[in-house]
C-alpha cells in the first residue's frame, strides 16, 4: 500500500511503530471528519476522531447503520453481508433480541460467578510464567488466558482451547502476514468471501459451534452454547444457521485479542511507569480504578465503522448516504477536551468515562463487564509477586488499523 498522506488512517504503516498518536491529535484539533482515501476496490471512508462526535454517531444507529455495511473497513456485496451478518451488523429490535439472549451473563453480577475459577486460573498462569526469570509477556501471560475464560463459559474442553486462540488469531489478525492464512487483499481471499475476515478458520469455527450444538440442542445445559441453542429471541424468530455460527464465532472472538491485548498494554504502561506500579503494589484498593485508565490508555481497538443511511452534514463535511463512517476509539479516549492532559497515565483519573468499549450506544461492548474482571484479577494477583519487571527486547506489533495488537513482548522479572 502507498504511504501516500491521502491514505493517512487506511494505511496499515500509519500504525507499525503503535498508534499514531500524534496523528489523531492533529486530525481532532485541525480536521475532525476527514476523508480518507483507500485503495481500489475499496472506497474510502469518514474518520471521526473527536470524544463528542465519535459518542453523537454511536448513539444515532438510524443515520449511522451498523447493519447497513460492516463493522470494519471491508466493503461487502448484499450476498457476504446476508452470509456473515452477526449481531454486531444489525440494528433495531432484531439486534435487541439477539443481544437480550446473552445478555444476563455478562452483567457484573453474573461474571462474579467465575471470579473463583477466574483467580484460579490467573495463579496457574502466572505460576507457570514466573518459574522463569524471562519470558514473553504475551505467551506466557496475556494469550491464553482470556479464552480460556470464555472456553469456561462456553463449555468447551480445556484441551481445544489451544485450537480457539489459533483461530482467534488467524481471523482477528488477517490484516497481518505472520497470523493470516489468507491476507484479506489477496485474490486468493475471494474464495473465502462469504466467511468472516474473509478467513478460511472461520469455517474451522462454524463447524466446531454446530458440532457443540448437535451435542446441545433440547438439553439443559448452563453454559453459553446451550443457552444460544435452547433459547427462543424475544422478538419470536427463531435464530437461523448463519445466525447461530456468526453468534458462535462472534463469542469466540470478541473477547480473546482484545482482553489479551488489554492485559499486554497495561503491563506495558506499568513498566514505563515505575512509580504506578509501587502505588498500586502499596494500595491494590485502587487497581478496579486503575485498569478504567489501562483500558483509555491502551485501547486495544482503534476503530469501528457505522455506514451512514442518508446525506448528512457533520463540521462541514458532506457526509453522504452508504458512505463508510469510522469511529476512532483510541482517538477519543486521548481527546483533550474529555481527559485533562491526556496522554499522561493517571491511575488516579476520576472520572474516566473512556470510550474502549464504546460508549453508550446500542453496541456498547457486552463483555465489558467480563474484560474488566479478568484485568483486575490478573494484576491483584501479578503486581504482589513482582518486585521489578523490565522490557528485555522490542515490542514486536500487530500489522492493523482494527486491533491494537502486540504480538511479542519480551520481559525479564525479579520476585518478591
Ligand atoms: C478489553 C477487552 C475488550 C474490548 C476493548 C472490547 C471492545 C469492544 C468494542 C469497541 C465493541 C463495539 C462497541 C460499539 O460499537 O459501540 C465491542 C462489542 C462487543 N464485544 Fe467487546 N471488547 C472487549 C472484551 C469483550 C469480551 C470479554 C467479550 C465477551 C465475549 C466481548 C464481547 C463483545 C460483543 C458480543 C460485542 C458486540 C455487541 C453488540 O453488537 O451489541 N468483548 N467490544
């Protein structure tokens, strides 16, 4: 791709040394609805990059679709939408009732039900890591663990979560050569237009959930997948095949690269702030505060897009019907107008109303509640243990506009 300055946010190497934040700065303060072009045979897109405006299309669904288009910057003909649409693609009252059937799991109260399972877990996983003296941060710690949650809730065997985070990394990543089978640009990647991030794991995904729904359906089972199958919508229809696998694979992979790479920024913020990390070793009180700015200040996704159902005026701009609207997330949660001195790491923020998780619109994230337990869990149970950890080598990144992603981070630790 051209690194030409028309391409600003459309191009993957604007983000290759981490987020472009100066970039964002420039665009809130001199063009907060900007055009960016893309390369054929795409179309370009609108980037809202201000706290205010991102909030204002987030909360209008009927001027900005999700349903209309994609979530990401892929641009799908009638029939790939029909085939991959999931709820994070529909509006309205059919997106209401898709959502409602999952939604009482994820409220703070029933994730309190796996916080036992949960601290479990995070001791396992860090008794392993910290047996060694180096280790890679991501692999050892941060990978496995966020799927390994959902896995549980799901009801999945712990030997196949292996095959979930492969494929969870194959689909998420496919903007970047070493995770993708097939690089959503390539010709080859036509084969697999009907799936999902255009990825041929997907269809490893979509058989795995119908085998777990064959096994599932008419029985009454508590975890996810029983619940997805046994459950009628509110609004009476039925859920379809390609509603089931898009649901299924959606769970799969909403809140494994995310969490992940939640937990691999916040460390990351941690190890460049020393003196954080002795005040929340001394008050681990304040951590429940403290991951809401790990959250702001690593937004692990940059962007979601909205596609815009009729003309409409927006700084100035022309903002046409079908035209692709992206949200930047990681722009707004560093907008100066909401967060004083916004690029300084301030456990202490109050409030802190980032927008990592959306913020208030009818998608807002529906693990949220989920994400923010497991970070608070994982450096309850990490930051006691740790008298020092450094960086021992590069923070090797995700090729991505979409996820901020990183891949490899190698630490060295000394215990307490
Ligand atoms: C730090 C971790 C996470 C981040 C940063 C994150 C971020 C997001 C964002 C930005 C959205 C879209 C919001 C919008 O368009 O308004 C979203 C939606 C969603 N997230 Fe998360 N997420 C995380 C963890 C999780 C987890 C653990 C799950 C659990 C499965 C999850 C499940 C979902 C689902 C199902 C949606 C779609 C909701 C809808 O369309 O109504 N996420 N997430």
């Amino acid at each position: 791709m051209t690194t030409h300055p028309e391409f600003l946010l459309a191009d993957l190497d604007t983000f290759e040394a981490g987020p472009p934040w100066q970039v964002f700065a420039d665009l809130r303060a001199n063009d907060p609805v900007r055009w960016d072009a893309e390369e054929a045979p795409n179309h370009g897109f609108w980037s809202i990059t201000r706290y205010h405006d991102i909030v204002k299309v987030l909360r209008d669904s009927e001027t900005f679709s999700s349903e209309a288009g994609t979530a990401n910057l892929e641009e799908l003909d009638q029939e790939q939408m029909d085939a991959r649409r999931s709820m994070l693609e529909t509006d309205g009252p059919r997106h209401r009732s898709l959502r409602r059937l999952m939604q009482d799991n994820f409220t703070p109260k029933a994730v309190l039900g796996y916080e036992t399972f949960l601290r479990g877990l995070t001791a396992t996983t860090l008794d392993a890591a910290l047996a060694h003296e180096s280790f890679d941060f991501v692999k050892e710690v941060s990978a496995d663990f966020p799927i390994r949650v959902l896995a549980r809730m799901l009801g999945v065997p712990d030997g196949d979560t292996a095959q979930l985070i492969n494929w969870g990394n194959r689909m998420v990543g496919n903007t970047d050569p070493e995770h993708t089978d097939v690089l959503p640009t390539s010709e080859e990647s036509e084969k697999y237009r009907l799936l999902p991030f255009k990825s041929p794991a997907a269809l490893e995904v979509f058989d795995y959930g119908f085998k777990l729904k064959a096994e599932r359906e008419g029985k009454n089972g508590m975890d996810l997948v029983s619940k997805l199958v046994n459950t009628l919508p509110s609004d009476g229809v039925p859920l379809s095949d390609v509603d089931f696998r898009s649901y299924f694979l959606l769970l799969v992979v909403a809140g494994n690269e995310t969490t992940r790479h939640a937990i691999s920024h916040s460390m990351n913020a941690l190890i460049d702030n020393p003196e954080t990390m002795v005040l929340l070793q001394q008050k681990p009180e304040l951590i429940p505060w403290a991951v809401e700015e790990f959250l702001r200040f690593g937004s692990p996704v940059y962007h979601f897009r909205r596609t815009a159902t009729k003309d409409v005026e927006m700084h100035g701009k022309s903002i046409k019907k079908g035209d692709k609207v992206v949200v930047w997330f990681a722009s707004g949660n560093r907008d100066s107008d909401v967060f004083a001195d916004p690029d300084r790491f301030d456990v202490t923020r109050n409030p802190n109303e980032h927008m990592t998780f959306g913020r208030g619109g009818p998608h807002m994230c529906l693990g949220n509640a989920l994400a923010r337990m497991e970070i608070t869990i994982m450096f309850e149970t990490l930051l006691p243990r740790i008298k020092k950890i450094e960086r021992v080598g590069e923070v090797d990144r995700l090729r991505s506009n979409f996820v901020n992603g990183i891949k490899r981070f190698p630490v060295k630790v000394t215990l307490v």
